[in-house]
C-alpha cells in the first residue's frame, strides 16, 4: 500500500514538475521572439555606436539611485528620437498583444552597451535614464 502510494506521489511530482517546465518555456517564447526582432530588424543597430564606449557621452558619475550608484550617460539625441521610439513602441505593441501579455509583462527596456536607452511602461515608449550598468557601482 505505502509503496503503490509513494509511485503515485512521486508520479504527479513528475507530472506537475514538467507541466510548469513546459509553461515556463512557453511563457518565455514571445521574450526570445523579441529579442530576435530587436537584433535581426536593423532598427536599433546604429543605437549602440552612437552610445559608444565608456567614457563616451558620460553625463553623471556615482549618481544615487535606489540601490546605489549609477554612472549616467546622455543618450539624449539618440535613444529620443520619433523614429526610434515609433519602432520600438509599434514592435512592443504588437509582441505584447500577440502573445496576450498585456498585464503579464509591465515594462522592457533596450539596452545597448549595456546601457539604459529605450523603455517601454503601460503601453507607451520613451528614453529612458541613460544609467550605464556595465561601469556603475550599482548591484
């Protein structure tokens, strides 16, 4: 009896283990679906050097920002302009209401050289703060 009851136990283990596996890799699709179009569009490719390397555009050292300090460069002029934002709202817009994330999903953020340029919150795209996360002491 004991040893009928611990298959059965260890078989729904089984079960509902690979059933979240199998959501969770699902879920995550339109996410890899994403970052394919960002890279294969061509829309985004000139955003990374105009950036530059670090020190380029360096606006800001050690600003505090919750959770610590952040150096800060201005992609003003870049990651703000109508076209870029356009595209990147239209391919967010459509990602999110094909695979019904609207409401799962609540904000990205594009972020060439590793630093914060284009963001997308409720439906809507802007630039965002320009923090450079590979040469900040933020965590």
């Amino acid at each position: 009896y004991v040893s009928d009851k611990m298959s059965t136990a260890e078989f729904v283990a089984r079960e509902t283990a690979m059933y979240f596996s199998n959501e969770f890799k699902r879920a995550f699709i339109p996410l890899y679906s994403l970052r394919e179009a960002v890279l294969h569009s061509g829309y985004f490719d000139q955003l990374a050097t105009q950036i530059g390397r670090y020190p380029n555009l360096l606006k800001e050292n050690d600003v505090e920002i919750p959770g610590g300090l952040a150096n800060i460069r201005d992609v003003a002029g870049i990651c703000d302009g109508e076209d870029v934002l356009q595209k990147w709202e239209d391919l967010l817009d459509a990602s999110t209401s094909e695979n019904d994330l609207e409401g799962l999903i609540f904000r990205y953020r594009l972020m060439p050289k590793n630093v914060a340029c284009l963001e997308y919150k409720k439906g809507q795209a802007t630039m965002d703060s320009g923090m450079d996360m590979s040469n900040s002491a933020h965590p």
